[in-house]
C-alpha cells in the first residue's frame, strides 16, 4: 500500500471518530427497525390472522420507505406504469458521487440478499475515498435481515476483506475503535470473552443437557464470582484468594481468564497511562500473590484442559485442531505477551527466575504461533546475553532456550540459533576482566546447543561464517582506519572463537565414534574458520595488537587439539620474535602487567616497556609448548620441531649481543629453555622410533605410533602440565585479589552513600 495523502491523514484526524460514531448509532437503530419489523410478521403469521397478507404487504411498504428516506416511490406511478416494472422494485437513483444498494425484506426468515451497485471506482478525493471505506466497514452492521447470527458472519467477511485490501486504515480502526470491530459484544462472536455465561444461556436445551454436570456447577459458581467482582476493578487479595481457589480446586477457565487479564494489567504497571485495562493493581502485596499465581499455576490449568501427547519417538503434540485449543488461543496469546514484556522489566534475580520457569511448559502450546513465539525467543535471549543478567539466570534461560529447540520444528531452531548468535555478539560488545566469564558462558552453552540439529547447524553457521569472511575480503582489499575497526573489535574475536569452540564440541573423533557413528556435519566448515582466523591474527602486524594475535592462535590451538587436525601456528608465532619489540633493550616500567586474556590491543604507554616485552614473551614461550605438544607424540615430531629449534636458536644468539641485543635475560631464558624441551622430546621420539618395522607409508602403523602413552609422560608433555599447575595457581591468586578489589570497593561506596545519607538528614535539622 502506497503513503496515505495529506487529505486522508486530515480525515482521519478531524472527522473520523465522529462518523464511526454517527454511523454505529445509525446501525443499531435500523437493526432495531428490522428486528421489530420480523416480530411483527412472525407474531401475524402465528395467529393465523387473515390479514397477515396485508400485514407482510404495509410492513414491506413501510421496510421500503425507511430504506428509500420516507420517500413512496409508487405515489405517482400509473397502473400500467407499475405493471410495466415487472414486478420489481424500482431503484432509487444514484446520486453524484455515493453507491446506493437497495435492500428488499421478502419473507420473515429468510436470508439477505445483498445487491452491491456495479463498483464506480474513481476517487474524488481523500476524504470521500475515507468514507467510502467505512462504508465498507460499516455495511453489515446496517443491512442485516435475516438476524444476528448472519450478520456476524457477514461482518466478519467484510472485516477480512477490509484487512485484505487496506490492511493500513484496518490497523488504525484496531487501535482506536477496537469497539466497532470487536463484534461479539454485540453479536457474540468468540474472542477473549467467549468463556462467559451468556455463551452457554444462548445455546440449545439439547445442548446444555450434554454438558457434564460438574462444568455447570463451575460456570455458576464462577459466574457469582464475577458478578460479586463487577462492583470495583481494584483487584484485592481477597478477589486473589478467590482466583486461587477456583484455578487450584477446580481448574476454572473463567477463573483464568481473569487472572490473565488481572496480569496483563501488572505487567503494564506504572507503564502506558493513556491505555486502559480491565484490572488496576495498587497494592504490592497484591501484586506479588498475583504474580505468583499467574506464574505458577497458569501452566497447570492449561495443561488440565488441553493436555500434551508424547509420541514413542519423545515429539509432543498438541491437540490444536480442537475446539477448546481454538477457544483458548486468545488467552494464550495475551498470556504470552504479558510474560514477554514482563520480562523486558525485571531485574530482580529470583523473579526473573520464577518467570523464565512458567514459560518452559507454555512452549509446546505456542509452537504454532511463529510471530509470538519469535518474539519470545528474543526476549528470552535478551536476558541470557546480558551482561547484568546472574549466572543462574542465565542458566535458567538457557534451559528454555533449549527445550524450545528440542521440540521446535526446523524453521523453530533455525530461528533459535539466530537469534543466540545475535545475542552473542550483541553481549560481547565490551569486554572486562568482570564480563569475560560471562561471555565464555554464552559461547559453552551456544556452542553445545548448535548441535542439536546439526543440518541446520551447518547451513546457519556456514551463512554466518561466510559474513566474517566477507568482512575480512573488505579490510584486505580496502585497508583504511574504518574496514580495520570491523575486523579487530571483541565482536568478531568473539565470533572466531565461538565457531571454534562450535566445531570442538562437534568434531571430535570419540565423540563422532559414539554418538552417530559417522563424520560431523561441521567438519566441512574446519577449513573455512581457520583461513579466516589466519588471515585476522596477520592484518595488522604489529607490537600493538599482539594481545589480539595470542587470542586468535588459542581459539585454533583448541580446534587443533579437539579435532585432530594440523593447524600450521609456528610461523605466526615466530613473526612476534622479529618486531622491534622483541630485538630492542626495552624501557624500565613499574606498571602492572598486562592481562593479555581480556585485552586485544595494548595501550600505548605499555610499547617498548620491560613489562609489556616480559608478557609477551611468556605468551610465546606457552603457546609454542602448547603448540607442540599436541604432536609430541607423532613419529614425526623431530622434523617438525628442527626448523623451529633453527630459528629460535638463531635468534637467542642475536639478541644475547651484548651490545644490539634486547638485554632481557627473562625473556631469554623462556625462549631457550622451550628449545631445549624440543629437543629432548624430539630425541625420544628418536629412541622409539628406531626400533619401528613398518615404513612410512603404512598409514595404520604410523597413526598406532605411541597411541598407547599419555602424552604427560613425554618430555614435552610434563613441562607442559607443570607450566598449566603454575598458571593456575598465578590465575587463582589474580582472580582472589580481583574479588579483594571489588569488595572494598562496595564497601567504599556504601560507606559514602552512609556519609551523604547522614550529611543530608543533619542538613535537614539544620534548616527546620
């Protein structure tokens, strides 16, 4: 649909509520005219009154008047005039600019007949076009002879044809005249309120007497309830103990229905004060016994009335195509966007829990409401990836995240993991020493939830992979400050090193052996993530974003270790040790070290310092042990450790000068004693080897090699394991100094908020 004209916007503005006023009061009169013309018919048929004849005749008279403007259209008609008419009745004629319809009442009962003018469709204007549509709107409820019940169904159809053909102007009557299109306040129609008495009163004898007898005793008992509740909207916590009573005893669905609209009101609290709702919540206490019950028992009485299939293979199936899913729909969709904003609302821990909670059994009832449960899927993602959110709320949501994948269709999980991976890199935006756990928590449970479906787990992961690239392809090819800043931001470290933690979990050997017994559907995406990786640890190569450069070659250190594939890393590895940074006698420094697992971009006062050029070659000396062990024990860990013993000898010997070299004998001693670790592996593989009887292109004994040792026995390994024990023990001590930090910290602002409280009251005395 185009933009609406300035005439039309005006129209709507000025004139409209007035005409859908004047044209709703024009409406029931003239159903009231039709319905007491039908009584006067029906009531001369049945006393077999012999001038029952003439009374169908004056009451068609009178029927034609009224729809003619109280016009007689025979009165100067000759008798060979009317006989020449054949029996019809004349039109009424047209008028400049409007359609008129004529409507003929035949006999008393039968069906209307609606006779729409051949369309004339030009416009004159906005504002006329305007009014024409409400004539649209309004048709049904103004030419109804045959009762109520066709008129709802014929208004319903004009309403879905107007939703159809201006979808635009049927939002905006929605949004200020719910009154006119909510028909079933006059006409019954189901909605939200068709649980109520009258809709049992209007049905068949014959009916009502199908009805068990315990569903009449509830309807009537909930029926006193609501009249006694009609007398005040305030909702008390004796009108909570009631809503209690009849959900948890008897499972009312009358009950229910008004503690859902009673909690679309406390989910809106204090919000939206131009809007209405049925219930007002003033009291606190009230509030939280009707969150409770909400929360809490909501989920059961569903579950009573519509209650979950479980299938042999564990799919849960739900009787949508009943006529009780159908009634409830409307319920469950105002239940579900109450929780969804309640959500967006919440800070406190255990109330985000208790909500997250309810919303795991509504899941299998909102499968088939894609928009809504989309929605929901956000909002719940929100919370697992904010930073503020607890680690238990996190836990939490991530459970709901993943039962709605488990039993979700494949458009379902495709949308989950979407939405996951929007939320992981919208969380990861800035990261802290304080977020870092977090942000790894987020990529764990990602990363073990990509699995479930792994056929949409490749097609998703491959889309999202390839956007990386992409990024990486625009830096390359168009070096400036700005393509630079979308490739070394925590996002996409981030988003490297998920998809390598992805491809660990789902590519290991062992666990590819025992769960399908075939190769991964993510191998195929090993190659890709690791040429990306690759090509943003080199972009810019320099001293500065050394920090983001060791966090790159981890993220492949684990895809190497957990999938056994050859990652070639010595060589990025070695380009460190010939910067200037590592050649040049550094600067004396007594600023802290840096923490080089939450920083991707050394500060500037930190280059050429003695502090920075010790991390850095602490870094080098771990990630070259840890590089090598993964292969001390391949019968060709000797020729694939002598080029790197070449190069780290040859440049121990530079900078040992002692004039040009860095005089950094830390440094140094790392370096040389990772070589000397080299070289003693590589002569125990030597040892082994030498007594080997199968040649090198038997590939079956090659991989059997030393499959039996740990590879902790190695030389290289134990070195390994005892620099882990160190690291460890240097983490612990960091990270208990860090919760030291934060806790004086609090207790500095609480004592100052003390000192501004005191402050401020003895101001007060002060003044009075």
């Amino acid at each position: 649909m185009g933009k609406q004209k300035k005439s039309t916007r005006k129209f709507e503005k000025n004139q409209l509520k007035d005409t859908l006023g004047r044209r709703k009061e024009f409406a029931k009169v003239k159903q009231r005219h039709r319905i007491n013309d039908k009584k006067k018919t029906r009531r001369a048929h049945e006393n077999g009154d012999d001038d029952a004849e003439d009374s169908k005749e004056s009451v068609h008279v009178e029927v034609t008047k009224r729809e003619t403007g109280g016009r007689d259209i025979f009165g100067n008609m000759s008798v060979d005039d009317f006989f020449k008419g054949g029996f019809e009745l004349p039109e009424q004629a047209k008028t400049a600019g409007k359609k008129v319809k004529s409507n003929t009442v035949t006999k008393a009962g039968s069906k209307r007949k609606r006779d729409a003018d051949p369309a004339e469709e030009e416009e004159e204007g906005d504002a006329s076009s305007d009014e024409s549509t409400v004539d649209e709107v309004m048709r049904d409820d103004s030419s109804s002879a045959s009762g109520v019940e066709d008129d709802v169904d014929m208004h319903k159809e004009d309403l879905q044809a107007l939703a159809e053909k201006d979808p635009e102007f049927y939002k905006y009557l929605k949004e200020n005249d719910a009154e006119l299109l909510d028909f079933s306040s006059q006409a019954g129609a189901a909605d939200l309120g068709e649980l109520s008495v009258s809709d049992t009163e209007v049905q068949p004898a014959r009916k009502l007497r199908k009805q068990k007898a315990s569903e009449a005793l509830e309807i009537e008992s909930d029926a006193e309830a609501e009249t006694d509740d009609e007398d005040s909207n305030d909702v008390t916590m004796a009108t909570v103990k009631k809503w209690t009573t009849a959900i948890t005893e008897m499972h009312s669905l009358r009950a229910m229905r008004e503690v859902v609209l009673a909690f679309r009101a406390a989910a809106h609290v204090n919000e939206e004060e131009g809007k209405a709702y049925k219930y007002t919540i003033s009291d606190a206490g009230v509030y939280n016994e009707l969150l409770l019950l909400t929360l809490r028992h909501i989920p059961e009485v569903l579950n009573h009335h519509l209650p979950l299939q479980e299938s042999e293979s564990g799919k849960i199936r739900v009787p949508t195509d009943s006529k009780k899913f159908r009634t409830l729909s409307p319920l469950l969709k105002s239940h579900t966007n109450s929780v969804q904003h309640l959500l967006s609302t919440l800070s406190d821990a255990a109330t985000l829990k208790l909500t997250l909670s309810s919303i795991e059994p509504l899941l299998p009832y909102i499968l088939s409401f894609k928009k809504l449960l989309k929605n929901l899927t956000v909002a719940i993602v929100e919370i697992w990836s904010d930073p503020s959110s607890t680690e238990a709320t996190r836990v939490n949501a991530f459970l709901v995240i993943r039962r709605l994948a488990s039993i979700g269709d494949a458009g379902t999980r495709e949308t989950v993991f979407k939405a996951l991976y929007q939320g992981l890199v919208k969380g990861s935006r800035n990261t802290t020493m304080h977020t870092m756990a977090g942000v790894n928590l987020m990529k764990n449970t990602a990363a073990e939830l990509w699995g479930i479906d792994q056929s949409i787990g490749y097609t998703t992961g491959f889309a999202f992979i390839r956007q990386l690239a992409i990024h990486l392809r625009g830096s390359i090819t168009n070096p400036t400050k700005e393509s630079y800043k979308t490739i070394y931001n925590w996002q996409y470290v981030h988003s490297l090193d998920f998809w390598s933690r992805v491809l660990s979990v789902h590519c290991d050997p062992l666990q590819e052996a025992t769960s399908a017994g075939k190769e991964s559907a993510f191998r195929p995406l090993i190659y890709p993530v690791v040429q990306i990786t690759l090509g943003a640890l080199r972009l810019i190569p320099t001293a500065q974003y050394l920090p983001l450069r060791f966090q790159l070659t981890r993220s492949l250190l684990r895809l190497s270790r957990a999938t056994g594939t050859y990652i070639p890393l010595a060589p990025s590895l070695l380009e460190v040790l010939h910067l200037a940074e590592m050649k040049k006698p550094p600067k004396p420094s007594t600023m802290k070290p840096l923490d080089f697992a939450t920083t991707i971009r050394a500060p500037r006062s930190y280059l050429r310092t003695r502090t920075y050029q010790d991390g850095i070659g602490d870094q080098l000396a771990e990630l070259l042990a840890e590089f090598f062990v993964l292969w001390s024990k391949s019968i060709a860990f000797p020729e694939l450790a002598l080029p790197v013993c070449v190069m780290l000898k040859r440049w121990l010997k530079e900078v040992s000068h002692k004039q040009t070299g860095n005089k950094n004998g830390k440094v140094n001693t790392a370096v040389s004693l990772v070589v000397q670790k080299l070289e003693a592996n590589s002569r125990w593989i030597e040892e082994r080897r030498a007594s080997v009887d199968f040649a090198p292109n038997d590939r079956a004994g090659v991989e059997a090699f030393l499959k039996e040792d740990a590879w902790e026995k190695t030389p290289l390994g134990a070195f390994v394991v005892g620099a882990r024990r160190q690291r460890e023990e240097r983490s612990k001590a960091v990270e208990a100094g860090r919760r030291e930090e934060d806790r004086k910290r609090a207790e500095g602002r609480e004592e100052d908020q003390r000192i501004e409280h005191v402050d401020h009251v003895s101001s007060d005395d002060d003044l009075s």
